[in-house]
C-alpha cells in the first residue's frame, strides 16, 4: 500500500470515528424555567423533591400561533419557531467548519509525527473531558442560563480554532500544540453538549422535539458528507490552515443567531445545594427512573461495543476488501448515506409515539448490520451493508435523545443529558481501545462480528425489557416523567 494513501485512509478514520461519536452538534435541552411551546401545558405538578415545572412564557412562537401545526409534517412544523431558525442557520454554517477543521486536525497530526498511534492519542485527548467533566456542564446547566452558556463555549471553541490556525500557518505548529488544542476543546464539549441538547426543548417544545433532533441529526449527518470533502481538497490547495481559519470563522454564525433569539429573561434559581450535591442529585434521578436507567445503559454499551466498525475500517479497507483510499471514502459516504436517511426519517415523523419500538428495531438492525459487514470480502455488498448500518445508529441514538428529554423533568434535563453525552460520546476512547485489543487478538472481521453479536445482545436484552414493562412504557413519558 503506498504510503500517501495509507496515511489518508488513517486521517480519515481519525476524524470519521471521532465525529462519529463526538458529534457536539448532534442530537442533541433545558432549565427550571425554560418555556414551552404554544398550547403545551405545563408540566404536572411538584412531587417530592422535584420542582414544577414553569408555565409556558410568551416567546418566539408568535407565528407558530397564528399558523398552526394542523396539515403540516413534523419536518417543516418545527421550522414556525423563530429561534430554531436562528440555532439551525447558525449550525449549518459551524458544522461544515467543525469537519473541516476534524480532517484537518488528524491530518495535520499524522504529517507531523507519521504515527497512526498520535492519532488514536488525538482522539482519546479530545473524548475523555467529556466523559470525565458532562456531569459539571450538567448540573450548570439545570442551574444558568444555557443560552449564555452556549454563547460562551462557542466563543472559546472560535479562539481555539484561531489559535490552531495561526500556529499552523506560521509553521511553529507542533504534536502536542495540537494535543493541548484538542483536550481543550473537549473541556469545552463536556459543558457545551449538555446545554445544547437541553436548549432544544427550549426552542421548540416538547411536541416539536422529536422532529427538531432529527433535523439537527440530519444536518450533522450531511456536514458529515460534504466537509471533509472540502476539507481534502483544502488541504491539498493551500494547507490545514486555512480549514481552521474557516471554522474559526464559522463560530460567529453561531453566536449572532443565539445572540438574536427572543427568549425570556433568564430567572436564577434560588440558593440550593453544591455543584457536588446536584450532581449526586442528578445521577440518583437517572438511577431511580428505569425508563431513563434503561436507556442510558443501552446508549453506553452501544457505543462502546459498534465504535468498533469505524476504527478498524481503514484495515478492512485495505486487508479484507482490498481496497485503497477512494474504498475507505467510499464505505464512509455509505455510512453517511444510512444516517442521513435515518435522520430526515425521524425527522419527517414530528411525533414522539412508539420511539421505545425504534429504539428496539435500530438496535437490532445495526446488530444485523455490523455481523453482516464482517462477512462482506467486496466492496459492494460491504457499501450495500453499511447504509441500514448508519440509518440504524443515527435513529437509535436520535430516538434515545428524545427519549431521555422526554422522560426527564425539567429541573434534572440538563443533567440527565449530561449522562447521555458520557455515554454516547464518553465511551468512545474506551471502545477505541478495546476494538483495536480485540482486533489484534483475532482480526478486523472476527472483531466487528462479535460486536454486531454483542450488539444483537443489547437488542434482546432491550426486547425483554420492552415486552415485561410494556404496560407501564406510556406513563414514562408523559409529562416529562
């Protein structure tokens, strides 16, 4: 294999798994005091420490009243609210950016140190904040303003990508400049995911939720196919600069659309427990409610487990299909292709009903799916595989976003989506790992078969669970419970 391929191959799964499962944009929620959307009711009332939630306030939603949801898909409804507008222009924009700047990053690494270990060291470095610090940027946000938040990590995010330009440009860029960097913008995640995810409930309301993270996924998923892309051709042109100069600059999309947003005044809480107690607070709610306990379980070992696919698909690029770089862009565009259908899916639904049977489908279809890519010895049975495969990742975890914010009320959303992200984007660099031990002991297909046999397993598991607490599946989440 010739060495410029290989190290293309390398980058790109670099930055595929790490934005495979770090996705700070994605689906992706909420405060005491946040508001509803029109003809919503308020939450039930308080029980045992837990606070009401507060009535809807006059917001952006005007013309959500004088339109009406009635002849409308969920897909275009959630567009009446002006401040998703806003949050959805603005993240187009940054999203592209953040891509560029991923396949940039790895890419720049990987010229620096011809290491394909600094890449996995890259990803670890930028990953584990966010498993170790989501609980903190949980309980801050159930107790801040999250759109302030928001405001804030995005302004450091841009400071970071300036920096990383500037130091590339000026060729004193080092290894571990780019490590610092990165672990810095993890930090920044563990506080930005929670307050993004629970801001969505914000905008939108708990009706339009669903069809709102489906289209947050759904644009993710097609920055996804377009921005290391752009970001290649980039970097051949003119360096990885200039692909953090462009998401440097494409922070401020952003931030003008959250600074744009009517939205009520913030109110503080009154005095209450430590950061510490909140927390411990949090995490004994996610405990104690099954429903939420159930699902963040099935997020964790799912993505510990199917990381897998993504790490070693470079080697199956090369060693089991034969293949070279284009093969690699090739397998990834068709995962790309599954999660963008799965996401406009759940997107065009605009309904909530029946997303513990999604749940249950996904979560057997990527067992399927994954068990079927490790037989596949060509690339286009392995292309035809890899669609349902990235279809049924995006609405498993799309459809347990909404799930959890759905379940959970709103003085504990913040947090319960601080656990979401620890499981969906914290045990990322464990199954990195544990892929890539796996994978040495009896290879790359042996490796993703028995993780698309664990991932099945998951799936009974979760069937069980779903035919004995059928009865009881209704009353989780209405009313935010």
């Amino acid at each position: 294999m010739r060495p410029r391929w290989r190290a293309m191959m390398c980058c790109y799964a670099a930055s595929f798994a790490r934005q495979t499962t770090t996705d700070p944009h994605m689906p992706p929620v909420h405060d005491p005091h946040a508001h509803h959307a029109p003809g919503e009711q308020a939450g039930p009332p308080s029980t045992a420490g837990e606070p009401a939630q507060a009535p809807p306030p006059p917001g952006d939603n005007e013309a959500a009243s004088r339109t009406g949801a009635s002849g409308r898909s969920g897909l275009l409804r959630v567009f009446r609210h002006r401040n998703y507008r806003l949050f959805f222009a603005g993240q187009a924009v940054s999203l592209l950016g953040t891509w560029m700047q991923s396949m940039a990053q790895a890419w720049l690494v990987y010229r620096l140190s011809g290491s394909s270990l600094a890449l996995g060291t890259l990803g670890f470095a930028g990953q584990i904040p966010v498993f170790a610090l989501s609980v903190f940027g949980g309980a801050l946000a159930d107790s801040r303003d999250k759109r302030a938040i928001l405001i804030g990590t995005q302004v450091v995010s841009m400071l970071l990508a300036l920096v990383a330009a500037v130091l590339t440009m000026t060729d004193l860029v080092q290894v571990w400049h780019v490590f610092v960097l990165a672990t810095g913008l993890g930090i920044v995640n563990a506080f930005d995911v929670p307050a993004r995810h629970a801001f969505i409930m914000d905008m939108v309301g708990r009706e339009d939720l669903p069809a709102a993270i489906g289209l947050n996924s759904s644009m993710f998923n097609g920055a996804r196919m377009v921005g290391p892309t752009l970001a290649g051709l980039l970097v051949a042109a003119v360096g990885e600069g200039w692909c953090f100069l462009l998401n440097g600059v494409s922070f401020v999309a952003v931030i003008a659309g959250l600074r744009l947003m009517r939205l009520p005044a913030h109110v503080p809480p009154p005095p209450g427990p430590s950061t510490l107690q909140r927390i411990r607070e949090g995490l004994g709610f996610a405990a104690r409610h099954e429903g939420i306990r159930i699902i963040l379980l099935l997020v964790g070992a799912t993505s510990l487990i199917s990381i897998t696919y993504s790490v070693l698909m470079p080697v199956v690029a090369d060693k089991v299909l034969g293949g070279d770089a284009s093969t690699l862009g090739l397998l990834m565009g068709a995962v790309g292709m599954g999660a963008l259908a799965g996401a406009l899916g759940l997107a065009s639904r605009g309904s909530g009903k029946g997303l513990f049977r999604w749940v249950l489908y996904a979560a057997t279809g990527l067992g399927a799916s994954l068990t079927a890519f490790s037989l596949c010895r060509s690339v286009w049975p392995a292309l035809a595989v890899l669609v349902p495969l990235g279809l049924s990742m995006v609405v498993l975890m799309a459809s347990a976003n909404t799930l959890l914010q759905t379940m959970s009320p709103d003085a504990y959303r913040g947090r319960v989506m601080a656990l979401f992200s620890m499981m969906f984007i914290g045990m990322a660099p464990f199954g990195s790992l544990l892929a890539g031990a796996v994978a040495h002991a009896v290879g790359p297909s042996r490796a993703i078969m028995l993780a698309g046999v664990a991932c099945l397993g998951n799936a009974l598991w979760f069937g069980l669970w779903l035919r004995r607490r059928g009865a009881a599946i209704g009353g989780m989440t209405r009313g935010g419970r």
